[in-house]
C-alpha cells in the first residue's frame, strides 16, 4: 500500500481541458507542490499545462502510480497495458461500474488487477492525497497536513470534509476516497494506517461492507494500537435505501454495526461534527484513566449544562474530598463554590483558574474549563494560565471558550498548547465520554 502514498512519478489520465478532472488533479499537484515527476496523458491534446508537456499517449513513459479519469469502456484495455508495463498501482476516478448496476465491467477490471497483481483504488472515487509529501491526486480541496487519516466511501462527502476541515484549521496525515473498492478495500487502508507513522488517528466514513467478518478481525486488531472513529451511514430505512443506490453496497441493519463496532472497539459517531470533534481530541489525548469529571467555570449557566449531559453519559460529577475542600478555602473567596462544578464567578481570572485545576487535578480523570469572557478580562491569559496547568499536571484538559471572534485569540492560544477547544462544555462531555469508552476498551483487552 506505501506505493499508493509515496510515488515518485505520477501519469495522469484524463482530459486537460481547463475544468475537466484530469486539469484539476494536475493543477493540485503542481500548486500542492509535488516534488516527483508529472506525466499529463490526454489523447488529441496539444497544449501544456502549467509548465507541464501534455502527452498524448503513455508508450515510453515510466511511472509507478497512475490516476485514471476517462470513461469506464475505455479501462480494461488501458489497465491491460499497464499489466503489460509493470504498473502496479492505479486509482480509477472514473464512474459507470457498479454504482449504476454494470457489474460485469467492475468484474473485468477485477480480473486484470489479479491477472496483473496489481492494486486499484477505486473505480466510482475522489482519489488520494499525502500531505507528508505533497501528493494531491484528487479532485478534491488539498488537505491540510495534520495526523489524521481520512478515509470514505463517499467521494463528495470526502470533498465537503476536506473543506470543512480548511476552515477549522484541521488537517490530514493522508486521504482516501475508495468508492466501489473493487480491490483496495477498508481491511488494506485500516492495516496500512496501523503502522502509518504520521497517522494518530483513523477516521473512516462507511455506507456498509461486504466484508463483515474480515473487516471486524482487522478493525479489532487496529484499534488496539490506534482509535478508529467511523460515521456509519443508513441508520434509518429511508438512509438504508439511498445508500444502496448511492454506491450498490448493502447497508445492513443499524443495530448490528451498533454491536459489532462496539466489540471491535471502534468509536462510532453520528455525523462529521462529531467526528471533528473526537479526532481533534484524539490527536492530543488517546486516554483517560477513569470517568471522574471536573468542571472549572467563570458563568454558572454552560456549566450546568455541561455537568447535565456528563451524568446522562454515565460519567462522574463527584464532589471534592473536604480535604480537597479546606485547600480551596485558602485560595477562594467565602462566597465561592466549593463544589463540582467549580464556579469561580466573573471575576475568576487565570490565577484562580490555575490554582484551583492544579488542586483538584489529583481527585479528577479530565477537567473541562469554561470561560466566558468579561469586558475587563483577557481570555488568551487564561488560555495560557490552562497550558501551564496541563504542562505541570499532566491531565487531559477540555476547553469551552464562548465565543466566536471575543475567543478566537485564546482559542488558538489553547492549540498551541494541545488543549482542544468547543463551542460548548456538552460537546466536551461526549468527547470524553468517548475516549473514556476507548480507553476502557484497552484496559480490558
């Protein structure tokens, strides 16, 4: 699988008319910075493109990786070469196969490929992107570098993630779209990715298998080294029908992926924002030792909602120890709260927010900290007064700055120092309560 993620010459077949696929998977790889060499392979075609010879046939041209965009009949023969070349390794962008019931074609490119030994992601995909060294052969936005490894069934969903991601600053060890998976499939890019190291952290986005058993067994083995977080599309019946006619796979009843992802130990989300959320999270902390929460907040209101969805997912809002209790008293006014949550009032500032999260950190398993920003405080001084808790104690801290543009400041202040930011302490708590349920799993493997 490496082959796919490091080539060093790449052959693009496509037409290179300005808009077309194979134009805009050219321009990707110029613009991306691509340090190998690029072969534009478009029959009829006389002009270069950006800076690059169009060739119009590929008899004489060495390459190790080939993407290939033209209509699905003219394929088979064209792989056939490829076999007869040595290529080995081919991303089929093109549609037509059996996401609209031509089996018989997809079954043809599968007999090449094993007649061959070659290996095809694809048909029906998005293509592939490594930002590590600057490989965007997609259609797609160029991802931003980063430590997770996307990978989705869906090419659009793919693309509309990637964009997300560009505004959210968030990026990608690799990406992969792989559509049919008429070879390459969820068990190879899960198995590459295990031993990947510039990937911390796998997300994949599914509308069913094929492969259930097999992908559980590799799933199972994955997951021990790295968490995998997985949208499973077609929850409902209406979900199940568009996405058996979306890419021909069987969906399956919901229930059962419940269960089996669970024995697996794949965290399951509902939907990207989640996935973001988690993945963020999972790229600073893979573990929490037990499900004792403390919430540390300057406004009593978002932090009554937050200690609320932490109970109703089964994680603990304990009380401090009066032990615990009688240190606070020394460093908190009279009138402040004792208790869990620790509302330190308006006024509580970067001092109070350190002293009480360096106190409390022996008796919980994560803080959240909530900051809702007053005119007379800075909210990148309490960022940096958290970064220094978390260097000294060494607990996994959450944040929830509100908001918007009053916090952007402190927001990225919070990055730099590996705390993950969200727009509510709700979304906290499902975060944790995530990489609680992971950790428990490795515990009890």
């Amino acid at each position: 699988m490496k082959g796919f993620f490091y080539p060093s010459k790449v052959a693009i077949f496509a037409s290179m008319k300005e808009g077309k696929t194979g134009y805009e998977i050219v321009k990707n790889m110029v613009e991306g910075g691509f340090q190998g060499d690029i072969f534009p392979i478009s029959p009829g075609a006389n002009e270069d493109i950006f800076g690059l010879k169009v060739y119009p046939e590929h008899q004489g041209l060495i390459f190790d990786l080939a993407i290939v965009a033209i209509p699905a009949q003219y394929i088979p023969p064209l792989l056939e070469d490829f076999g007869a070349k040595g290529v080995k390794r081919i991303v089929i962008i093109s549609a037509g196969f059996s996401e609209v019931g031509n089996i018989a074609a997809e079954e043809q490119i599968k007999d090449i490929a094993q007649k061959y030994q070659m290996r095809i992601i694809g048909p029906n995909c998005a293509g592939i992107m490594n930002t590590k060294c600057n490989l965007f052969t997609s259609i797609e936005v160029r991802a931003l570098p980063g430590h997770t490894a996307f990978v989705t069934q869906s090419g659009a969903l793919g693309g509309a993630v990637l964009m997300m991601a560009e505004e959210l600053n968030f990026g990608f060890s690799k990406f992969v779209s792989f559509g049919n998976r008429c070879d390459v499939d969820e068990m190879d890019l899960l198995a590459y990715f295990e031993t990947d190291p510039e990937t911390k952290v796998i997300a994949l986005y599914m509308e069913g298998l094929t492969k259930g058993r097999e992908f559980l067994a590799q799933a199972g083995k994955t997951a021990q080294k790295k968490p995998i977080v997985a949208i499973k599309a077609g929850r409902s019946r209406a979900g199940m029908r568009a996405t058996s006619s979306h890419t021909g796979s069987l969906a399956g009843e919901d229930k059962i992926y419940d269960a089996a992802f669970h024995q697996a130990g794949i965290l399951r989300v509902e939907g990207v924002e989640e996935m973001f959320d988690l993945c963020r999270a999972l790229n600073y902390y893979t573990e929490i030792a037990g499900n004792r929460i403390g919430v540390i907040t300057n406004s009593g209101g978002p932090a009554v909602l937050t200690v609320d969805k932490l109970e109703e997912l089964g994680l603990m809002v304990v009380e401090p120890s009066e032990v615990l209790k009688d240190d606070l008293k020394s460093i908190l006014p009279p009138h402040v709260s004792l208790g869990n949550p620790f509302d330190l009032l308006a006024y509580g500032g970067a001092e109070s927010f350190y002293e009480v999260g360096k106190r409390i950190a022996s008796e919980y398993d994560a803080l959240i900290t909530i900051f809702v920003p007053t005119s007379f405080m800075d909210s990148t001084v309490i960022a940096t007064a958290l970064g220094k808790l978390k260097s000294e104690t060494k607990i996994p801290i959450f944040a929830n700055f509100m908001a918007g543009r009053l916090v952007k400041g402190a927001v990225r202040e919070l990055e730099n120092y590996g705390i993950p930011n969200y727009e509510t302490g709700e979304r906290c708590a499902r975060v944790i309560q995530k990489i609680y349920q992971y950790s428990k799993r490795l515990k009890d493997e």
